[in-house]
C-alpha cells in the first residue's frame, strides 16, 4: 500500500494491477474532482488483482470518505466510474498519471487499450501511444496514438482504421478528429461494409475513397467529400459529395441511379431524390428518361400517424413520342384512418380514400408496371366515410370506375355507386321478451347505380334494400345448432322502362336456415405418430320460396364460387340483386389429425355435398335453372405431415358424367431458408362441353444454385445469406397447357459477395391476347450502402411465395456485439 506524496511514486510490479479512478481521485492525483494535498488522506483497501476486482455497490460507484464528499461537485455524482489497469501506474498529484505496460482505462461504453496511456488533469486530458484500440458502445478503432479529452470525446487518432457496430462499415484514414462521441471526421480516407480477411492481398469488393469523411452516429449517415465508389477496382461512381446510411434510418439526398430494358419503353435511365420532410411523412421525386419515349416525371408522397396513414403517387410524361407526341399522366391517392373526436357521444369516424386516375385508355399496356400506379383496365376512384357507436354502424360511399377499353377486347363497366349509403344496428347474445341468447340485426342500404346504357344494355337505378335477420344459437363442447329467419325487402327505381313498361319494382323474399354439427375426438396413432383425430359432420338446411325476378336488372349479383366456404351459405349468389330460391339439404364432413400438445392442425379432410329436393328458378340473366337434385361432390385435403412439405387440393366431382369438373392442387416444399418450391395445377372444364377444358400450370422457387454442385452454404438466419459466394436462382413461371405458351415469367439470379448482392431478372407480362411487355431488371446493391439499377425486389416479393431477402436487418445491433 503506497499513501500519496508530491512526488512521483512507483508500485511494485503487480500482475496487471486493477485502480479504481474514484479512489485515486481521493489520493489527491484521480480523474475526478481536484483533492488538495492538505485534506485527510482516504485509506484505500489494498488494490485487488483483475480476477478479485471490487463488485461496486448500487450505483456501480466505489463510495467515498464521508470527509471528503463535501469536497466533491455536485456535477460530479452523475460521473460514471473510471477503472484503470496496468503493469506499473505512477504519476504526480493534480498533475498527470501514467499507466505504462498493458494499459487499459474504461469508463462507461468505452474502453481504452494501448502500450502506455498518460492523463493530464489539469486540461483533462490523456495520449496513449503504441497499438492503441477503441471500443466506444461498439465503434471500434485501432492506431499507433491517441489524444482524447475523455469527457467530452474530443481528440484527433492518428493513421487509424475504424469499424462501427450499426452496419459493419469499416475502413481506415490519415487522421480521425473526434468532435465528439457522435461526430467524427476522418482525412484521406475509404469506407467499406466487406469484412477484413488475415490475408496479405485482400482487397474489398467495394469501396468509396474521399479525401474527407463525416460520420454522425446520431443522424445514422454519412458524408464523403471528393468521392469515388469503386467495384473490384473499377470506377463505377463519383461526387464531389455522397451522402450515405450508418444504419436504417432515412436521409435526404440523391438516391443510386436506377437502370433498366423494356421492350416498350427502351432503356431507361432514373435519378431519384428522397426528402425525408419529417419523421413521419416523406416524399420522392423520380424522373426518367426513356429511349423510345421521352421524360416520365414520377414522384410518390407518403404519411403516417396513429390515426391514418396514406400514400400519393403520380407521374407525367410530356409529349410522348410513343402516342404521337402526347401528354400522358397518372396519379394514385390511398388514405386509411380514423379521427379521434375524444368525445363519446359522438363514436368512432372514418375515412378510407383510393382514387387511381390515367389519361388515356392505352395506359395500361404503355405503363405495364408504372413506377406509380400498376395500371389495369379497371381503375377505381372510391371513398368511404364511416361511422360507429355502440351497436349503431353506418357509411358514406362515393365509387366512380375508370374502364381503359381495347378495341380488339372490349369489357362491360361495372356501375358507379354514387352514393351508397348503409346503416346497421347489430346485436349479439341478446335478450328478446326476456329470453336469452339470441343474435339479431338490421341492415339498410340505399345505392344509386349509373352506367353508359349502351354498353350495359339495361337501365340505370336507385335501389334501397333491407335485410333483418334473427338467430338462436345452441352451442356445447359436443354439438351445435343454430336456427336462423331472414327477411330481404329491395326496392328499385329506374330510369328507363322494363321490358314490361314499369319504370319501378320490388320485391321480399323470407328465408329460415338450420345449421348442426357435432365434433367427436379420439386418441389415434398414424405412421408411429400420436394425434388427437376429429370427426366433424354438418348439416345446412335451407328454404328460400321462390319470387320471380327475371325481370329485374342485375348490378352487382355474382354467383357465389362453389366451395368450402360457400357451399354452407343461404343464398347462391353475392350482391342483392338475386336471392336464389332454395330447398336443399348440404351435408359434409370434416376429419382432422391435431398435435396432442400443441394443437397444430397436422391432416385436414372434408368432402361436401348439397341434396336439392326442387329446382333453383331463379337465375342470372342469360343463366338456366338448376334442377339436378345432387350437386357435384366437393373434396378437399390440405396435408403439413413435416414442417418442409405443404399440400393442398380442391376437386369437384361430377358423379353424373364421372369426372372431375374442376380441380386445384398446391405443394410448397421448404427446408430452410432461402429454398422454397411451390407449384399449382388448376384445371377447369365446361359443364355443357362447348369449349375445352382450362387449366395453367404455376411454379415459383428461390434456390440456391450452388447445392447443385454440394455447396450446402451456411444457415446464417432469415435476412443475413448463407454465406458468401452463393448464386440463388429465383423465379416464377405461369404456363398456359390450352395455349401452349408461358403467360407471365420471372426468371433471374441474385449472387451473394458477402458485402455486396447482384441481381439480373427478367420479366414477362402478358397484357392482352395479342400484346405483351419484357424488360430485364439489374441490381448490384453495395450492403450498407446503397442499390445501383432497378430495384428487383418488390417485384420477387410479390410474385414468389416466401420470398426472402438475402439481407433485411430486422433489429439493431446491441453494443455488446463488439464487447470489448
């Protein structure tokens, strides 16, 4: 033990001797608050060795000498503690400390390692010299010497490389001036995200050299001056000033220019800029320069709160050289939210908006995939207010269609509704007369149908409808049944004659149904497996009586697709203008195999059947009435025996003409990630043999190509790769068997560099019977950094089943990643 004195003392060598500053401190020559020498000497505890240091109390602070507390600013009880190790510490009070040999000093988040490290208190400040090495919440640095102000983390590093936890950014420089722990600037520098390898001629694949760098941890960006981007050698970009990400977070600036072919447009040429306005609205501005065609201007508007959220998206093309010089423009407006009065009384209000606007009726084969709007023919403008309080609901609806038309395939426009108005009063497990447990409603809905009546070839209408319904149900662990009235009222007013004069009409129609089940479970044991099977029959009766309605128009009714989700359904059509006269009995019957322990539905069988004991009379226009007495037979089977395998199929069976009039089978094979196969077969035939059978095969994969030659890679996790040097081939495939030929395609391959990802993908659109689009899609994204081409990805999303990204980082690194 060594007491203070005014000059310099030596400790015997200890094996890496531990210091606590905080007591040092109270010696007199400490980091802390200036002790003077005529105060009372604190008595310090004999210094423990590394593997015996001190386990600090509450606050993680060694406590101090009661006569010496007073002495101590109040600024400095919020200090964290320093710590100091090393083989020889000696120094002068109030003066200087020098740690000399393995010397080591941490306080907080960072820690400090070098061959000998000098603090000079008087201006707070320390040099340390000879394979010094930073590690600040994760941010690490390495160099022959250092002078920091540790307080304030001001301080140059001289010839340093660097690395920072957020991304894996990593590179070296002249000289770092710290500004301060979130700032630094870096002199005659590079900056990469590839890994350092132990070899002697390791280059990164990719790399931005400026003659400065500005690295701010907080805005999460940074900022080269005089910079040049450079892959495998090769310049491929340079700026008097890029800006680039740190991490995730949005910033201002110009993002990578984006490059792609098309059959229809040529090459085209994008710079978009991102304005990151506020935290939570932004906007993009995308101009493009198309070969064949001219300037597209593009931009897209986004916002969100906790209320709403919306996103705007337009372009216009001046003089289009593709349609003899025209203007051309789109625009996309989508709105989704709620406003929060705070008052009771007045309910929950909404509003839902999506308008989609082009300018011509050749848009949609132009603009195949707009970097606006994905056209189609239909383009609908529909707003919708809602209102809701208590068991009272209602809305506001105002839908205009926009139908592009085709000369060679020209469609019908479905109806504008303006306006509909809805209200509903709806109650669940409620007394009637003092009976409990019965569920009723009442719904009205008034709409305003118009169309060009040349092309819909019947007349325009106000039509007001209403529907009150009352059930019962009786449910039990075992069984259940549920008796149910319904009661359709619809009234029309036209704007032309029917066919029998009347320029008016209406109509009720009273409808009882009775749904049963029971649910029967045994233990069984398949294929050396145990489960908990299920036997599920249903019955579904219905009685509709029939209400002529032949002669009225038709402006939203469907029928209803045959399957396991409509067949136990009252009314064989969707909309209100046909309610379909019923007398039939539908059976089925469902068996499941589930995990005794976790429930997990393992085997799903059903089969289904409708019994119908007189005709359906009422129809669509142009239909026939449905007098076979037994429907087909519907069979569906979805099988997860194992994690890896999926399968599903739906089959309608004829049993008159013995075959199988429509049928749909899936597979999904996924073993990890990033491998995934899906198919389909779907097949349709004609009930009346007038045309052949339909049927499109479909298959999707992401796969990595190297397995082909025993290359298994790495299971690094969803969104990290397996590795470095790995193709992946991705793509999906829609084939046509009647036509003979591919319908839409994706086809391409994504190569995995570690820190950099190339992609090239082709894409095929078939955008009518006569006319297709094809362009090729090429990325090379620099991990870290930025996307250089035309971003792929959505498009692979979208159209791949499990799709994955080779890189989505879905948490920040904690600064414990790079504990030092």
């Amino acid at each position: 033990m060594h007491r203070a004195s005014s000059s310099p003392f030596l400790l015997s060598p200890v094996s890496r001797a531990v210091f606590c500053l905080a007591s040092v401190a109270a010696l007199g020559m400490g980091f802390g608050a200036p002790v003077r020498a005529q105060d009372n000497p604190l008595v310090a505890p004999p210094a423990p060795s590394r593997a015996q240091a001190p386990v600090p109390e509450d606050k993680g602070a060694l406590k101090m000498s009661p006569m010496l507390a007073e002495k101590v600013p109040e600024g400095d009880a919020n200090t964290p503690p320093t710590f100091v190790f090393g083989d020889r510490v000696s120094g002068r009070p109030d003066l200087e400390t020098v740690i000399d040999g393995n010397a080591e000093l941490r306080r907080g988040g960072t820690a400090i390692h070098a061959d000998r490290i000098e603090f000079y208190q008087p201006t707070d400040t320390f040099n340390a010299r000879g394979n010094v090495r930073i590690n600040s919440t994760g941010n690490q640095f390495r160099g022959p010497e250092l002078q920091l102000k540790l307080d304030t983390f001001e301080g140059y590093f001289t010839e340093p490389s660097y690395r920072f936890l957020s991304n894996g950014g990593n590179g070296a420089a002249g000289r770092i001036d710290f500004v301060s722990d979130k700032i630094l600037v870096a002199r005659n520098a590079n900056y990469t995200t590839c890994e350092r390898n132990d070899e002697a001629t390791w280059a990164p694949a990719w790399v931005i050299t400026g003659t400065s760098f500005k690295f701010d941890q907080e805005a999460e960006t940074g900022e080269a001056k005089g910079a040049v981007v450079r892959f495998k050698g090769v310049p491929i970009l340079a700026a008097p000033t890029i800006s680039f990400p740190l991490s995730d977070k949005r910033k201002s600036g110009l993002l990578p220019p984006t490059f792609s072919v098309d059959s229809t447009s040529g090459v085209m040429v994008g710079q978009p800029y991102y304005l990151n306005l506020a935290p939570n609205y932004d906007a993009t501005l995308s101009p493009t320069i198309m070969s064949k065609r001219g300037l597209d201007l593009g931009g897209e508007f986004r916002y969100l709160d906790p209320a709403y959220r919306g996103r705007l998206r337009a372009s216009f093309m001046p003089s289009d050289k593709l349609r003899n010089n025209e203007n051309r423009w789109s625009y996309a407006f989508e709105h989704l939210g709620t406003l929060n009065t705070g008052l009771p009384a007045i309910g929950n209000i909404g509003l839902n908006l999506n308008l989609n606007r082009v300018s011509d009726n050749n848009y949609w084969t132009d603009f195949p995939r707009s970097s606006t709007v994905l056209t189609q023919r239909l383009l609908t403008s529909d707003a919708i207010a809602t209102w809701s309080r208590g068991y009272f609901s209602s809305t506001i609806r105002a839908l205009k269609w926009q139908t592009l038309q085709d000369p060679l395939s020209p469609i019908v426009p479905p109806y504008d509704r303006l306006p509909q108005v809805t209200a509903a009063y709806t109650r669940v497990n409620a007394p009637i007369a003092g009976l409990k447990g019965f569920d009723w409603s009442i719904s009205s809905d008034f709409t305003r149908f118009s169309a060009d009546r040349t092309l819909t070839l019947q007349p325009n209408s106000d039509r007001a409808v209403a529907l009150a319904q009352i059930s019962r149900p009786w449910i039990s662990p075992g069984w259940y049944i549920t008796p149910k009235l319904q009661l359709h009222a619809t009234s029309y007013r036209f704007d032309a004659p029917l066919a029998n004069g009347s320029l008016s009409a209406s109509r009720v129609v009273p409808t009882f149904s009775l749904d049963s089940g029971l649910q029967y479970e045994r233990k069984a044991s398949f294929f050396g497996r145990d489960f908990t099977q299920t036997l599920e029959p249903r019955a579904f009766y219905v009685r509709t009586p029939y209400r002529d309605q032949s002669l009225l128009p038709n402006y939203d009714s469907g029928l209803n697709d045959f399957n396991f989700a409509t067949v136990f359904t009252e009314n064989a059509f969707v909309g209100n203008d046909r309610i379909s006269d019923a007398n039939l009995l539908t059976l089925g019957v469902t068996s499941r195999l589930l995990t005794p322990d976790t429930g997990a539905e393992v085997v799903r069988f059903g089969v289904a059947q409708r019994l119908r004991f007189s005709n359906q009379n009422v129809t669509l226009p142009g239909g026939l009435p449905v007098t076979d007495r037994i429907s087909d037979i519907l069979f569906g089977t979805t099988i997860n025996w194992v994690p890896q395998w999926s399968f599903d199929g739906t089959v309608q069976y004829n049993p008159k003409s013995k075959k199988s009039d429509r049928s749909s089978i899936g597979m999904r094979y996924n073993p990890g990630n990033y491998r995934v196969i899906s198919a389909s077969l779907r097949r349709q035939s004609d009930p009346n043999n007038l045309v052949d059978p339909s049927s499109s095969v479909d298959v999707g994969w992401q796969w990595p190509i190297n397995d082909l030659w025993g290359d298994k890679g790495k299971d690094l996790g969803p969104g990290r790769g397996q590795g470095g040097g790995r193709y992946y081939g991705v793509g999906r495939l829609n084939y046509s068997v009647p036509d003979k030929k591919l319908v839409d395609a994706i086809v391409g391959v994504e190569y995995d560099g570690c820190c950099w990802i190339g992609r090239v993908v082709l894409q095929r659109t078939q955008n009518s019977t006569v006319a297709s689009n094809t362009r090729i899609l090429f990325q090379l994204e620099l991990v870290g950094f930025s996307r250089l081409g035309d971003n792929p990805l959505n498009t692979l999303k979208q159209n791949i089943p499990r799709y994955q990204y080779l890189r989505d980082q879905v948490t920040s690194p904690s600064r414990f990643t790079n504990y030092d």
